[in-house]
C-alpha cells in the first residue's frame, strides 16, 4: 500500500488549536497515512462568524496550493464552518473534506438523528446553512451552544470542555437525538472520551475527515474535475492575491 | 429627505465593467441618491466560480469597511454570486444587498415563476445554491447560461449581449416562466431594453439592489446587529489582512 | 422624475384602519409619490381568517379594477394574508404587492431569521401557508399571536399595542431571531417606534410594500403579462359581479 | 344506515358544466346517499385563473352557507383550483372537500407517482400550488394542458375530450407516471372510460370527493372547530355580502 | 351493487390486537362490505421498531398474496407503520390501504396540522419517516409517544386508554393542532369515543382505511399495474419463501 | 492495529453475485481487514422492486444476527435499495452500511451533483425515495436505467456493461452532474475503469460502504443504541421466524 499523506488544515492562525487538531488526526489516521498539519500564516485567531470565515477561506485556499504542489493526497478543512470548501475543491487535485460535513455525515450513518453542541449562538446559522447545503436538515434534532468563544476551549481551565460535556448530555436527554455531532474543531479530542461515558456516538469531524480523505484516496476517487468543480479559470490575480498565480 | 449614498462595489477588478454597473446603478437611483461606485484594488479581473468568489469576497469586505468609515448608508455587491454577503452584513451598519438576491426578489413579485440567463455553465451551481439559500428554488423554472465568459460582455463585439437575448426568448417559450432574470452584473445595461423588446420583466439585479437599498434606509432600517450578524468578535487579524483591524 | 401614485387598498371596511394604513404609507411614501388610500364599500370590518380573507379579496378585486382605470401606477393590498393577491397581478397593469409578502422579503434582507407577531391565533396559519407560498418557511424563526382581535388595534386604549411590544421582545429573547415582522395592516404605524426602542428592524409591511411598489415603477418593472398572470380570459361576470365587466 | 346528503358546488356558473358534475357525482354516490348539486347564481361562467377563482370563492361560500342551513352532510368543491376550500372549511360543519384534493389524495394511493391533465396552461400554477399546499408535489411526475378552455368540454365537438386522451397517453409514455389526475370539473365523466382503455387509473375528483365525504360522514368526522378552521369571528359583513349575515 | 370484500391484516400475530382491529373494520364497513381479519401465522406478537415491521412485512405479503387467490377487493394493513405497503401494492391486484397514511390523509382534510399520538418512543421515527414519504411533514403539528409498549392497550386495565386520552388533550392545548391522528391499530376502538369527547376528529387508521378501500373499489380504481407497481418480477423464490411461488 | 472484520451480504439469493460484490470489497478493503461475504440461504435470486427488497430484508437480517455472534465488526448492504437498512441497525451492535447510502454520500463528496445509472425502470423509484430519506434529492441530477434485470449483469456476455458504459457517458453530457453512481451491487467491478475512462468519479457502492464501515470501526463509532436504534424490543417470533429467538 502506498503511503497517503492528508494536508490538515486549521483555518484559524492559532498555533494552539492547529496542535489540538493535529493530535485528533493523527490519533484517527491509519499505519499508512502521513497528517501535514497546517494553519495560515495570514488570518483570523479564532471563526466565529462569517466574517472571520470569509477571511479564513483565502488562508485555507493558500493551503490547498500549496499541499497541491507538495503532492499531498488530500485536505481535510478543519474548521465546522467548512470556510472555503468548493472553492478548495476547484483548486485541488485530490479529495477536500470540511469536518462539519464529515461529521454530519457519518452521524447519519450511525443515527437517524443527530444534534450539534458548538461553541458561541453566532455560529448556529452557518452550522443550520450547512445542514441545509448538505441535506441533513432532517436528520439534526436539534442546535445548541455552550455560550463561550472557540479559544475558552485551548484556555486550559476545562471550563469548556465540562460545559461542552453538560450540553451533550441535555441534548441526549431533550432531543430525541441518537447521536452527538461535535461543533468545533477545538472539542476533536473530547469525542472519544465522551462517547464512552455516554455510550451514544460524540462525533469529532477531524478524525471523521480523515478517515473520509483515506476513504476517497484508497478508491481512486478524486474531486470531479467535470463541470463546476474544475480548475478556476485561468486568469491573473492582483495585489496581494497574486501568490495563487503559478 | 436627506442625501442616500449608496457604496455599488463591483467584487472583480475590472475598470470595464465598475463602470458598466455604475452606469446601471446611477440609471436606478432616485434623485436624492448618491452612487459610489468602487472595485477593490487586489483580486480576480472576473468571477467565474467559487475559488474567484472566494478571493472577491475579501475584496468586497475590505470595500464595506472603507464605505462604512466613509459613512455610506448602504451598500450593493455587484456580482451575480453574492460574493461574502452574510460575512458583509457583519461588518456593515447600514444595509448590503447582493445582485443576485435583488433581481431574485424583484422577480417573485412581478411573475410567479422565473428563469435565470447567466455566462458560463460552472457559474449555474452557484445561482442554484442561492436559489435554496434564498427560498426562491421553487419559483425558478429554468437556468441557462450562454456559454461565455463574464468578459465577453465587455469586448465591445456585441456577440455575448446578442446570445443573452436568444437565450431569453428561447427561455421564454420553453421554461413557462414570466419574467428573466440577467444571472450577471456585466448584463446590467441589457435589462431595459430587453424588458421593452421581450414585453417581460428582464430583471438586473444592480439596479434592483440600488431600490432595494433606497428601499431600507429610507425606512430605517439596517442589518440587525441582534444576534448571528452582530460586528465580528473583536479579534486581530494578521499579515495582510491586518488592514481590517481599525 | 414623474409622479408615482401607489393606490394603498385596506381590504377590510373600517375607516379608522384606512386611516393608520394611509399614514403610514405616506410616511414612508418618496417626495414625488402620491397615496392614494381605499377601503372597499362592501366586505368585512376586519379580516381574521380565511372566510373573511375570501370576502374581502373581492373588494380588494374591485379597487384593483378601479384604481387601473385611474391610472395609477401600482397597487398595495395592505391586509396581512394579502387576500387576492395573485387575483389582483392577473388583474392589473402595473406591480401589485401585499404587506405581508413585503415585510417578509425585507426581513430577509436585514436578518438571517425572523419572527412574526400577528394578532389573533387563528391567522397564523396564514401567515405560515404565506411562508411557504414565499419561499421564506426556513427564514422564519417563530410565529406569534398577542390573542387580540384586529380591531382592539383601533379602540384607542393602547392594551393591543402593549401587548405587542410584549411579544416582540420575548419572540427576540426565545427565537434566535434578528428582526420581527409585524403581522397586521393595523400595526403599521408601530414599526419605527419599536424598531428605534428594541434596536432591531420591526417591519411594517404597508411601509415596505410602499417602498417596493415605488422600486418596481421607476424600474419599469410590471407585472408579467406573459403566462399565468395575464389579464383574465375575457368573460362575462353575472349579478352582484357584473361590475367587473367593462 | 341514515341517508347521507351531499352538496356538490359547480363554482362556476355554467348549467351544463353542472350537469355533467351532477352526472358524476351521482353515479359515484353509494345507495343511501344523496347528491344535491348546485351553482352559484352569480359569478363566473369558468374558472381559468386566480381571477375567476376569487371571484367564483364567493359563490361557493353562499352555496356552502345555504346547504348547512339545509342540513346537508358534507360539501364538494368541484372546480380544479379548489377555490375558497379553507374559507368554506371555516364556513361549514360537516367535511368539505375539493375536487383536486380528492384526485390527488387518491392518485397517491394507487401509484406511486401521478400526472395532471388540465386545460388552459395558465392554469398550471394553480395546480403546481396546490400540490406543494397538499404535501403532493414529489408525488406529481408531470403537470399537463391540452391548451382549450374548461368550456370547450361543453360543446359537444368532442375534439377536447380526444385531445385530453391523447394527453394521457403521452403523459403515461413520458413521465413515468403510474396515474393519471383530470384537472377540471368539465372532465368528470372521462375517468372511467379512460381508465379502462388506458388500463391505469384515471382519476376524477368529482367521484373521487363524493366518496371522501361519504366516508367522513360516516366515520362521524367533519372539519375541526379546534383552532384555525372554527366558525368565522362573528361581524357584520356589508352591501352585497350581508347574505353571510345570519 | 355488488358486495366489496376487504381483507384487514393485522400485521402482528396477537389475537387480541386482531379482534380489536376487526371490530373497529366492522363498525367503519358500508353495509355492502364484508371484512375478513386476520393475521400472519408467523411473526412478532407486536410491532415497535424497524426490525418487527421487517419481519411483519413477510406475513402481510403472504396475507396479500391468500386474499388476492380468495378474490377479496382490497386490503388494509392495520399497524400504524404500515409495513410492506409498497410491497403489497405490486403484490396485490385491487387496492392496499395502510392505516397510517389512511388517517393521515383524513387528518388533512378535517384540520390544517394534526398531532400524532402514538406507543413508545421508538416508533416516532417510522411515524416521522412515513409523514415526510406521504408528504405530510408541513401538515403535522407534534409527535407524541405515551411511552407504554403495544400490548398495554390490550391488557384490559384501561391505563393505557387513559394515557392516550391525557396525551390528546395535551396536543390539543400545546400543538396548535386541529386533529389528532391515533399512532396504534390496537387504539382503533378509541376514535369515536374521543372524538365526543374532546370534540375534535380523533382519527383511527383502521376505520379509515376501510372507507378508503370502499371508495377507491367503488369507482373502480385498483393499484396501477403500469410503471413500478406492477407485479413483481417473475422469479423463483427458495427456502421459506417458496409459499410466494404459484 | 487490530484486525477489523466486515460481513458484506448480499441481500439476493446468486452466487455469481456474491462473487461479484466479494471481490468488489475485497479490493477496498485495507490490509488489516478481512471481509466474510455471504448470502441468505433463502429469498430472490435478483431484487428489482419493493416485494423483492422485504423479502430480501428477512435474509439480510438474518445474515446480521450470525455476523454479530460471529464478532463481525460490522456490516454492508450490497444492494442498491439497501434493503432491512434502519432494521439492520436496530439488531446490529457494529456499523450497518447499504451501499446506495454509501455510494450516494461519497458522490456528494467529490462533486456538486450526481447522477444514478441503474438496471430497471421500476427500481428507479426505490433510488428516489433514498435520495429523499438520506437527504440528497437535491445533490441529484438524474436517474437513469439501463433497462436490462440485474442478471444481465452476470450473464457473461459483456450487453449490460456496455449499457451502463453509455448510459454514463449520456448523463454526464446531459445532466450537468459531476460524478456517477452505479446502482446496483452487481456493477461493483465496474467503477475503477469507468472512473478511469470517462474521468470523472464513477462510485461503487460496495467498496464505497467497505470503506465506511473501516472508518467506523476504527473511530470506534458504531450504531447507536440510545433511541430508535436501540435493540429490538425482547419478544417472542414464531414460525419460520423463530431463528430469531436467541
């Protein structure tokens, strides 16, 4: 078997959580997987909105090129906004997996309805957009937040990480819910933990992604370079965009 | 009644077409209104997919800062994808209306279903998924494209303005829908004399937004900041995104 | 600029309504735009459900007919379950719009999500099938009644009027919404007050549909005749009908 | 078994377009029920369009009222658009039904998609609303005009009765479908015929609505007065509309 | 008229449940209607979950497959998850009726939302899946469980009844609902008595269905044979499914 | 790393196909897993419609009762209606995968839109009601049948192979999708060199869903018990169901 290597992409620039996020995938890759764990020099410290989306995605996209160039096999964006994934698409070569949509998906498949715990009630809107882009809205029982910033999670404290974990359980409790789907790329490491306390299925997306990238790669199965996915046209990019230029 | 400025921000680079939307812009606005129209410096010269979205949307929201601080009473971004429009709303105080979102509206209110007349093929996914994030999908009764670049509308040959025409008349009798929508901000200029020749509403989406932020302002109203479009989290940016820290 | 002259029709007969509607549409109405405000002589005092929305989308019909023969350039249903509404577009040569198909669209234009604060609790199943018909069922995030009748808006003691400010601040606390539209011809003149009081759009649909009537005019846009909203087949109308004949 | 009587509602004016459905709905009707047809002195002479179904809404709902004071069972709404259903719903005490509501309903249940054969094509958008209103519309494989108007059904030629055959056939060849919907009242007397020759079900609402109220009859169920469709809030309705007033 | 033959099958094996369900057939049957109620030799003595509506699928088929040889004129399969419906349908020649979707589809036609009241909790997602495969998911107003297994409502103390009964009123007062739907075969006998009570329609499946069998054999519509309800392909079944071989 | 085990069943009754969709999975499968392809020994030799698939349903579950008391880690589905799924999990304590689920969620992965090529007409509508149940209706851009039965497949002369070959070759050019789904277990050997011609991804379900249960498996996620997949209530099955007793 030929070695797969997975560019892991932390959309924010916080070093912390691009570590957290590292582990999380390394922990989840098999024997024969590389990670490559990366975060934009450029960017946002932490995305809590679609503003601090719409800047992460052009670090995310710098990324894309530049694991393009090195050969990787494929990207997982590790950010539950998903920021920037058709445009990651387009550009790359290999599969590009967001871990909002790897973990909703595999929560399908082991539920028939999952609810989402995040981490501030701005980003619900982009968790319930992606629901609905991705077609699960039918399949999530519920949204919740635990009302602190994505950063409370790297503080040390574990304040976080027990509010997460009292979230999860009310949700199980209230929903109807089958299964949890982790809303933040900086709770990965919670989910095996708390899957065996609560013996229900705590979803994280980034080892979720990295199991679908391994998954696409193994079978040949590539971004579709047919129709709207293609490569960007081709034209010249200005001013500080011009690093996309070959 | 107080002067309305109004920030028309083409998300493409090119000077050509700035100029062809502002045209449309200043042929909107009431007599009362200001039109600025602007195009950011760093970018794409034409948007043609999500990775071209992508990297406009930087531009676009590095405009709306600047409009903002210039104290515009809203804002347009003029291009048929809706380029970093939630992200926009963010950081705006006043309004933002997207083309595609406008000409959209407009349309359900003058037929009771619509078809979409739009450049190259691979931008139709991108009007489809708006179509669902807008709720209009069911109000659509076909998509078309005319198979050219964006910047074939601005190289003077006519050849891409007379194939937007075939394209509505074929799309007339064929899709059973009342009214067209012009899928690009290049077209702007094309609406009203396709309106009077077609004897249907041909909707462009620039002066539709131009109303439409009239619309708002003169009734009060501007983006909510009461929950998930509040102003960003204060956060710092880095490298050369620094230039949205105040 | 010639003058625009937007017929405002109270689909119901109260006067004192016809009075809230026409100040409101006046006060959103643009310096060359001229209301003209009607109620129909025959029909109900109040419209609270679908019976009385079916009695009244006859006299809304007929004022319709009238105010194309006064040559007026389009028409506002100001009931909010916008009876006869596609009755009335078949009917009519220029825009036709209602307040709640109004106040709707904008919301969506200045809040991810929104909640609605109508009157008795029987209509909002007509505001919910409105919802649906629009496109707008998943931009909705609440729906509710203050348990009043219409007309408690009139009666001068300003109970109704509490009880609606009630309602908006909790729909704002419980629903994770970002503005309110409000679900009554006769709230009109609330909207600024709230909007400035709450810190949030508080949309009034006669005021908005204003706006967008006068939008569609100075765009040239009219309803289309082409396809299914084309002036009715011609046919002789009997007995108490026959007044729509020419 | 006590004798069941059910009011059959032309909605149009037309005598003959009320025999044809009187026919039907007798020959539909089991042994102890009686059939009272009727239509509404004023009004419409057909029914193409939102005009004429806003027109002819009013006349059902008289009819409605006239048949509860006569003590009737239950009601029919036999014209395709199933104009004023709700209001008469809120009207009446016994069940009402529509004739496409009952041809839908009972398409779904003998196929597991259906198509409709109406008659002018302006009236598409009525049954396209009423299928998404009803829950049917990914039950719908196809919508279809054979482009005469309603009455062309009553002018003895035949040549609209072969032309609805022919597109059934075609509708059954394209669309996958596995039943037929006839979409007008006019059509009534085709279904069983055309069921025959054409070996799949084709279905009139006529006999199909006749059955659905018989059976709610007789399982003592009539239309809810818990909630929305209760008898409408008591007022005094005005000028030619004081025929509501008790 | 001829005499209609319906064969009712209880897809679990209790004789209790069976008798139950016969009786609520009988009282709903015209008098020109024979009921035949049985249930599979084979199978679960109750029905909550996907994995027992599996296995009862089989004996409903075979039950089909014996009433279709004896010549009866429909079937109704009498457990509210209507296992094996499409199956049935290409099995059977004249019509099948579930009883889920047959108080569904009554539901719709008496209220504008119902609420479904229904046994354990389990079983309120094959309620949720049907509503949604129906088309009804926008008619439903609340899904509740009384959470007491199927056979408590044959275990005589009456608890179970009274549990049903609390549970309707509670969806009355806090869904908005106008109807109920009884989510059980075996709460077949409680519709009418509820329906006094509480003055609502309180819809029963099974009674339902059996006027929906009378209806459709009535006009002379049977299960389409023309498209994917045909009868199943011919091929040779082994093992214990050799009984579907002829 | 520690072996992993998937039983993958074919849900019909042929040996050739079971050969087939073995070597399919064994040629996903990493080197640490093993796969124990089997089939029921009762049932249909072929699936082709809603009948087949319950029968099928009671082999497939079955086959997940020994693979569970064998240890298997966890389960595929090899057949395109994915029949017993939701049952399947119920009874199971590993992963349960169907390959049309598998094969629809990864094409969701590598493109914008699908399209589905499968064996006979009447299964299309099968594939319909999955789009809708797993949340992809939307993701979907056509539906295509090669109209051959599913042992054409195995009849060794190479007609149904070339037909699905031009059947995907039709649909990428005319339905603007960007991936295909092959849709049926029997065309699993199909995909690599499809994917590898047409150059776009043409996805087997069968190595798609060997690749989901590893993923599973590994994560340490599997079905889950808290809810409506929990295990089949205790109760007693009689006859030939019996197997089923512990």
């Amino acid at each position: 078997m030929s070695t797969i290597c997975i560019q892991v992409i932390n959309p924010n620039t916080d070093p912390g959580m691009t570590q957290t996020i590292a582990e999380a995938a390394r922990a989840a890759a098999s024997p024969g997987t590389d990670i490559v764990a990366v975060c934009p020099p450029d960017g946002v410290p932490s995305i809590e909105g679609h503003f601090d989306e719409a800047i992460a995605a052009v670090g995310v996209l710098e990324q894309i090129k530049a694991g393009r160039q090195q050969g990787v096999s494929g990207h997982v964006i590790a950010c539950f906004g998903d920021p920037g994934l058709l445009a990651a698409r387009e550009l790359a070569q290999g599969p590009v997996i967001g871990i909002a949509e790897a973990a909703m998906h595999m929560a399908t498949l082991v539920a028939t309805r999952f609810s989402v715990v995040t981490t501030l009630p701005r980003t619900l809107i982009i968790a319930r957009h992606l629901l609905h882009q991705y077609g699960f809205h039918e399949h999530c029982a519920g949204l919740h937040a635990i009302d602190l910033p994505v950063l409370a999670l790297e503080d040390g404290s574990g304040v976080a990480q027990e509010k997460v974990r009292a979230r999860c359980i009310q949700a199980l409790q209230e929903d109807g819910c089958g299964a949890i789907v982790l809303g933040c790329g900086g709770m990965a490491t919670l989910a095996q933990q708390l899957t065996r306390e609560l013996q229900v299925p705590v979803i994280d997306g980034v080892s979720a992604a990295v199991k679908m990238v391994e998954s696409l790669v193994s079978l040949g199965l590539t971004t579709s370079k047919h129709g709207d996915l293609a490569y960007p046209e081709r034209k010249t990019l200005s001013g500080k965009f011009a690093v996309f230029n070959d």
